[in-house]
C-alpha cells in the first residue's frame, strides 16, 4: 500500500506538517509523518463515506488504514461497533486519545501480514491505496466481509494523484477490483465525485467511490 495525500509543503490546510517522506511505505515511515505534525488530515468525515453509508443499519465494521481516526468516530456516532485499524502506532494512539468509547477499538494492523481472523459488515478503505501488484490484500480485504456485508473503498482520482507526482498505474483501481473479484459481489457504486471540500492541499478535488455487497450466504 502506498500514499499521496502527503504535501511538501511544511503546512496544509488539514495540520501543521514539516518535511516528510515523500512516499510512506513502512510503520516507521508513517509514524515519522504522523509525528510531523499534531494533525495530518481532516477530522471531518470522508464525504464519501457520509454519502454511501449514512442509510445502512449499523453492525460491525473495520477500518482499514483510519489514520487519525475521523470515519471511525463517525460510524460509531451512527452505533456501529467499529475496529479502526492501522500500520502507524502514532495515528493509533492520536485516535485513541481523543475518542476511547467503548464501541470502538484501535488496533495495531499491517494488512499485509496481519490477519483479520474474523469478518465484519462493513469494511471501509479510505484513501488507502492499494498497490497494483498487490492483489492479495484486496482478497483479503474483501475476505473480511460477511456475506450480504459492504465493501467501500475511496480513492483519489488520477489527477489527484499525479499532483502528487504519482503514477496512477501504480495502484488497483475500482474496474481492476471489480474483475479481480469476480463473482459473488453487487456493485453497488462505482463513480469519481466532486470531494465538495477539496483536501491534499487542494489538489484532491474528486474521489473514486467502490461500494459493493457480497453476495448473502
Ligand atoms: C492516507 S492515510 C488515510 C487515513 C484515513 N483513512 C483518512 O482518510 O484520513 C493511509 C493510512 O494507511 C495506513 N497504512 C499504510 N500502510 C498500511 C498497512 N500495510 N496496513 C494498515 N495500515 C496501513 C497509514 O498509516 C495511514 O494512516
């Protein structure tokens, strides 16, 4: 998994980040960037996740790569029990330090070594980029849902992410996850939208919104 939402700007709109890696790969590159600033984005809830999830009844759901923790603290609001799950110790415990209810739990996660060990309702990615050579994690993402559960993942568009000096083959994009998993899923969103705030410094104007339902068992 990669990520462009970081600037080298020293300041964004969302915090007050110095100079940074340029491309956080590992625990430790994250911690670095998060430790870079009191706040790294938004507080407020992705407006995808607003738009696609505000009418579903509230279960059990996963949130992979919450970073600060803002769609995690949503979902618990609206009573879902939500695990917010993450590489970075610093996000992690940025998260737990300003919302330690009960319904929701910060966990310690690097997706491609760790193990859900069980599956959720909903399992939500935002801004978490998954690599194109990297199939196995969207299996395993995928995996995580129950049957008749939700699959989201929210994307920058391409143009956001070539401000950011990256590649856009670089990563799995919605039509990639669609024919990569095949059977056994409805699609129930697959669009690019106007963000409506625009983040990364202004250059994430659009998003690429996934929603899909597994198949009931
Ligand atoms: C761009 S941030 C998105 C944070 C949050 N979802 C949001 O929208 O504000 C990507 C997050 O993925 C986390 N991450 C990166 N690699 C990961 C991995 N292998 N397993 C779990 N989390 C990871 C990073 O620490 C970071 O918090």
């Amino acid at each position: 998994m990669t990520d462009d939402h970081q600037e080298s700007e020293s300041h964004t709109e969302h915090g007050n980040r110095q100079e940074t890696p340029a491309h956080p790969r590992t625990a430790a590159d994250w911690d670095e960037l998060y430790d870079s600033a009191d706040r790294l984005w938004t507080t407020d809830v992705n407006p995808a996740v607003v738009a696609e999830l505000g009418d579903l009844a509230p279960g059990t759901a996963f949130d992979l790569g919450c970073g600060e923790g803002a769609d995690v603290r949503w979902l618990a609001d609206r009573g879902w029990t939500v695990v917010g799950a993450d590489i970075s110790r610093v996000a992690l415990e940025r998260a737990a330090a300003r919302d330690s209810r009960e319904a929701i739990t910060w966990t310690s996660f690097d997706v491609t070594t760790d193990d859900f060990g069980r599956r959720y309702d909903l399992v939500t990615a935002s801004y978490f980029h998954i690599a194109a050579d990297d199939e196995a994690t969207l299996h395993k993402l995928a995996e995580a849902v129950a049957p008749g559960g939700t699959l989201l993942v929210v994307m920058h568009d391409p143009e956001g992410l070539r401000a950011h000096g990256r590649d856009p083959g670089e990563f799995l994009w919605p039509d990639d996850m669609v024919r990569i998993l095949g059977d056994g899923w409805t699609v129930v969103t697959h669009e690019t939208r106007e963000r409506g705030i625009p983040a990364g410094g202004g250059h994430h104007v659009n998003d690429v919104v996934l929603r899909m339902v597994r198949e009931p068992a």
